[in-house]
C-alpha cells in the first residue's frame, strides 16, 4: 500500500517536470526565398542564411494577484479621471454658451432701450 503511494507520487512529479519543460520550449520562426513560413524548436534548425529573420521571444511578465489588483485599480483611476475631465471640458462649454447668451440678451436689451430712447427701429 505503501510502496504504491509512493511510486504513483513519483510518476506524478515526473509528468510535473516534464510538461513543465515543454511549457518553456521556444519557437522560431523564419520565412525562405520562395515565401513559405517555417517554425522550428531549435536555433541549430534555421539556417545560416535566414538567421537575420530570428527574433528571441521576449517572456511575458508573470504578476501576482496583489500586482494584478494594483493595475486593475490604476486602470480604473485613470479612466475615472478621464471622466472627470471630459465632465469639466463639457461644464466649461455649456457655462462659455450660457455666457454668450447673456451677453447677446444684454446688447438685445441695449438695442431695445436705445431704440426707444431715440425713436427709432434697427429692424426692418
């Protein structure tokens, strides 16, 4: 009982290892005179002609779930305070409209007094 225990926990990290290694195996890939992609598992596979062509897969970052929140936050301070800002670009413009429309109200009411106080219409 005991023996198989043991042996079942040692095929397991043996598969363990062995899907872990696989997981990290690189790509490369390469394009030949006539056009066709190639991918190959190993530098020593491309040839010499074509080496220009290999770029080395850049990891992608690994974060933690603390990390993962933090940006998550950051993303969502940012587009608040995207928000806000287009909030006061629209308040700035509807306050800049209503202060024209006073303004014309009040040269409206200038012309109107200055028409009465001299007699006469500038509308037709």
């Amino acid at each position: 009982m005991r023996g198989n225990k043991y042996f079942f926990s040692m095929v397991l990290i043996c598969l363990c290892y062995t899907f872990a290694f696989s997981a990290q195996a690189e790509r490369y890939r390469y394009v030949d005179s006539s056009g066709n992609i190639h991918f190959v598992n190993s530098l020593k596979q491309v040839p010499r002609e074509y080496m220009h062509q290999i770029m080395t897969p850049t990891p992608r970052p690994v974060y933690s779930k603390r990390e993962m929140r933090r940006i998550e936050a950051e993303k969502r301070r940012r587009q608040r305070e995207k928000e806000a800002a287009e909030r006061r670009k629209e308040r700035a413009r509807e306050q800049m409209q209503r202060r024209r429309e006073m303004e014309l109200q009040k040269q409206r009411k200038r012309m109107r007094r200055q028409e009465e106080e001299f007699g006469f219409s500038s509308r037709q």
